[in-house]
C-alpha cells in the first residue's frame, strides 16, 4: 500500500530549521498537504511559514511557538489544530537535541524521549478510530546511534534507542487493530545541521568534550539534509506500521525493518534460555570490604540483595538511597545482628539533585570513596499521570547516579576504579503491549550502559560497567494496583497480561545481581528470569547490534 500525503494536516515538531524546514517545504511544494504546523521554540518558523503560504497560498503552513516539553503550550497547540481542522492526519516528532554535558543532558532527555512521548500520546488519543478518529501516522525520529554504540554520546544513544523501542511497542497489533494508527521509526545518520555545530555538543567526560566534533564524526560521511528530509517523505510513503528505515550517506531511505526483527529475535531467544550458561571469568570479583550503594532498596529485590550483602558477602558498608523510609528498618535489624554502621539509610529523591548530591556527600565523607553502585531503583506504569516521573526516575536519574559514581571512582581523576550496575530488564530486549513506555526507558539503559562500557571510558577509567535484566519478578512493581495505563483496553486486561507472565522469586533475582557482579567483565549482560540461575548474554545481544550496526554500512 502506497500512503499519499496529499491533502493531509500535518504536525511536525522542531521544523523552523535543519530537516524539519525541509521537510515542511517538499511537503508545501511537492506533496500538496493541505496544511503543515510547526511546533518550535525557534522564532525562524515565523519566517518560513510566510514564506510559503506567500508561494503556495494562506494558510498552507501554521507556526505556532511551542516548547513541546510544556505541556500548557503543546495542549494549546493541538486544540489549536483541532479547532482549526477538526483532526490530525500525520504526526512527524523531529525535534531534538544530542548533547551529553552535565548542563544539557536533563534537557536533552526530556526533548529527546518525554516530550516525543507526550506529542505521540496526545496525537494517538486524536487519531486513533477505536475513539472515534480517522486513524494516522505517526513518524519518531531516531538515530543510527540507536544500532549501535558510540563513545561521544552515551545518553544520546539511550534516548534515541528508547524512541526506538517506544515505536516498536506502540506498532504492536494490540493497538494498531484498534488505533489505526500507523507508528514508523526513522534512523538518521550524521547530517550536516546545527545539530551536529561545536557549540551545541558537548560531553560529561572532558577529553571528549574537547575535541567533540571530531570524536562524534570521526570517519563518519555527512549527509545533505535534503537527503534527509526526501527519506522522511518517502519513508511515510512506503512504511508499513511497525517498519524502520534509515537515512544516511546520502543514500534513498533504507527499509531495515527485517535487521531490526532479527535483532531483537536474537535478544527476545535468551528469555527462552536459548543461551551459554555463565562461565567463571580468569578473574573473580569480591563483594568483600566493598563500600555499596544502592538505589531503591528499601524494600523488593534492593533489599534482599541488602541482606544477602551484609550477611553473606562481608561488604564494609551498604548505603540505600529511596524515598521510602521501609529502609529505617532495614538498617536497624541488620545493624543490630551484624555490626552498627553495616548500613546506612539516606532518605532521598534521587531525581533531586540537591539530595542526591547530599548523600553522595555523606558517603564520600564517612569513607573517602565508593566502590560499587548498583542502580536499582525502578517505576513500572505508563499511566498518563506516572509516565513522567518514570523516565525522570528510570532514565535522567540513572544517567545522574551514574555520572556523579564515574566522577568518584574513575583512575585517570585520582579514583580507585570500581563498578556500575545498571538495572534493565526483559523490557529491553522484548516489545510487549503491557508498557511501551517502560519498555523504552530500559533500552535506553542498556544503550547507556553498552556505550559507557567501551574502551574509550574503560581504558581510561577502571569503572567496570554492567547491566543486569530481570524478568518479571514478585515484587509490589508487579502488582496490577501499581501498574497503570494510557490504553484503556489494555488498562482493563493488565491483570490477564500480568498473569501470562512467569514471575520469578524476589531472591532468585537478588541472588543473580550478586552472582553477575563475581563474574561479570566489563560491558555484560546478565538475564535472571524464571527462577533460574543468572545468565549472560553478552554474546547474543553483541551479535545482535552486529545486526543493527550492519545496517549502517
């Protein structure tokens, strides 16, 4: 089936300049929409729209000034469209930003992964015929850094792997039966726009930062942006829902739906333990005298992997950050049967940075370094009012713990080296109906995680970096009173979705974060699921980015 754009009310985010002008002119010119809105910041939009409906005739393109990460200006920009129009044909969310400095990466994931969410939910919520709309497309921009890794831009590969999976999962038949809502992924490569000037990139690590430009495109080829913006077009022309495409070299738009299949076959395969058993690695780590933190244990899996710590691992000390004083507790039982100062509960929002920073403080303070994090605090609901704080929680503040640990602990700053683990999940290697937005906030830790881990940082740093999958696991995250929705009709079958799941033991999952720590190299993967012992496959998901970086070339 071939898709026309004639005649179509079009909305694309982040269009007053680079591929989204352009976008907007072959649409005006070539394709005869019957109007394009821009949403942006940038006050060029202005421009451009009386530009064209000068050319093409009044009212062919709208701007509208919007910031999409506000939701008072986006809510006012789409009822402006649905007064005007009655309905929204196409979604295309270009917007973004890639800068992983300290003073932008916050910003950038907002833009990048939860303004992209809303604009898609507000647009799904419009189009979608099972709620009376007229069906639709919706087109995410991602990027090739989501199929593979790259040292410049950790946190720009996680947000732009989580646009993937977000668009995989919103394609699955469980909505688009109902919706009608066609969802495709479009992945850039470098393009030559002001995304990609010296003063709008930027890097956490300072060798990096300083010679940006040349680290980020190092051999690689820039293309036009009007190779770019034609792939775009063409892409919602010939895309089927679910499909992927790619656009780089100046090349037509790539269908790489199938690699992108094959990829995620061989990651969903190591749920079903189609995988190695661990093998002791030449070299052992010990939990023995480590000095431990770990984000949200008060209670669930955090907590047991507390307890087995201190009573069988012989740690030096555990530091449990959460909001949840259940922790108070904890520290006075396992203070009072294994020595006081075992562990410390240190009440904290970690999404504060003045708290997280407070109790990074107390740690350092007490004992002048850290030698494990294990980032294990988690949200589980895509309901409209959660879905926020649970990239705030699942994403930006995992990214922070990580950031401010690397700080501490890196050998090339004066540190003593150490380990990040990174909690991901089944969710990352899977597209199930039950939480796209979860599902999303997971790849986007382990592309985090898998770029952090290579060569360029370890070499440098001695901060070991792991990532660790759970399967679904009794704990109150599992609970269908905690787990909320923005689909209706999936809302009203969580519990039948819920219960097809194996759900593991609490301790089962604890017992493989302790294990993979023993055995892990830097870069791992671990799966425990279905009450089993821990697994890595670490192998099965390099080949599967062996897929997806394939695609590239």
């Amino acid at each position: 089936m071939a898709y026309e754009w004639k005649n179509k009310v079009v909305l694309i985010t982040g269009a007053s300049g680079g591929i989204g002008a352009l976008i907007v002119r072959k649409l005006v010119e070539f394709e005869n929409v019957k109007n394009v809105t821009i949403f942006d910041v940038d006050d060029e939009g202005k421009n451009l729209e009386k530009e064209l409906n000068t050319k093409f005739g009044s009212n062919k393109v709208t701007f509208f000034k919007c910031d999409i990460t506000k939701d008072d200006e986006l809510n006012a920009g789409f009822k402006m469209i649905l007064d005007r129009f009655g309905y929204l044909d196409v979604l295309v969310n270009n917007a973004g930003i890639m800068n992983d400095s300290y003073e932008a990466y916050k910003k950038m994931v907002e833009v990048n992964v939860t303004a992209l969410y809303t604009c898609t939910l507000k647009a799904l919520e419009v189009m979608r015929k099972d709620e009376g709309g007229r069906g639709g497309t919706i087109i995410n921009t991602a990027s090739i850094v989501s199929l593979y890794q790259l040292s410049a831009t950790p946190m720009y590969a996680g947000t732009k792997s989580a646009v993937l999976q977000f668009t995989l999962c919103l394609s699955l038949d469980e909505y688009y039966l109902r919706t009608g809502v066609r969802l495709i992924a479009i992945c850039y490569g470098a393009t030559t726009t002001s995304l990609l000037l010296v003063q709008k990139l930027g890097s956490f690590d300072k060798r990096i930062h300083n010679n940006i430009q040349n680290v980020l495109l190092d051999g690689l080829y820039l293309q036009k942006p009007e190779n770019a913006a034609t792939a775009l077009i063409d892409t919602y022309k010939n895309g089927q829902n679910g499909s992927t495409w790619l656009s780089v070299n100046d090349k037509p738009a790539k269908n790489i739906t199938d690699q992108v299949t094959k990829a995620y076959k061989i990651l969903s395969d190591t749920i079903a333990y189609k995988c190695r058993s661990y093998v002791k690695t030449t070299m052992v780590y010990e939990w023995k005298d480590k000095v431990v933190l770990i984000t949200g244990a008060s209670r669930g899996i955090g907590a047991l992997i507390v307890r087995k710590l201190v009573e069988y691992e012989k740690v030096k000390n555990v530091t449990i950050f959460d909001v949840n004083e259940e922790g108070v507790a904890l520290e006075k039982e396992l203070n009072s049967k294994f020595g006081n100062g075992k562990v410390i509960f240190f009440k904290c929002d970690i999404t504060k940075d003045d708290e997280l920073d407070a109790g990074f403080k107390m740690i350092i303070d007490r004992f002048g370094y850290i030698d494990v994090i294990l980032n294990n605090a988690g949200i589980l609901n895509d309901g409209y009012k959660t879905y926020k704080k649970m990239i705030e929680v699942n994403v930006t503040a995992l990214c922070t713990c990580t950031l401010k640990g690397l700080e501490l602990m890196r050998k090339d700053q004066g540190g003593r080296g150490g380990t990040i683990i990174n909690t991901g999940s089944i969710a990352s290697l899977i597209q199930h109906p039950l939480a796209p937005i979860y599902c999303s906030t997971k790849s986007a830790v382990l592309q985090f995680t898998l770029c952090l881990s290579l060569d360029d940082f370890y070499s440098r740093t001695g901060v070991r970096l792991m990532t660790i999958c759970y399967g679904a696991t009794d704990t109150a995250m599992m609970s269908a009173q905690n787990i909320e929705h923005f689909d209706k009709d999936i809302e009203s079958r969580k519990n039948e979705l819920i219960n097809g799941l194996y759900v593991q033991k609490p301790e089962n999952a604890a017992t493989g974060l302790i294990d993979a720590f023993k055995n892990g190299e830097n870069g791992s993967t671990w799966l425990s699921h279905n009450d089993k012992p821990v697994k890595n496959i670490t192998e099965e998901v390099s080949k599967a980015y062996k897929i997806l970086g394939e695609t590239t070339a």
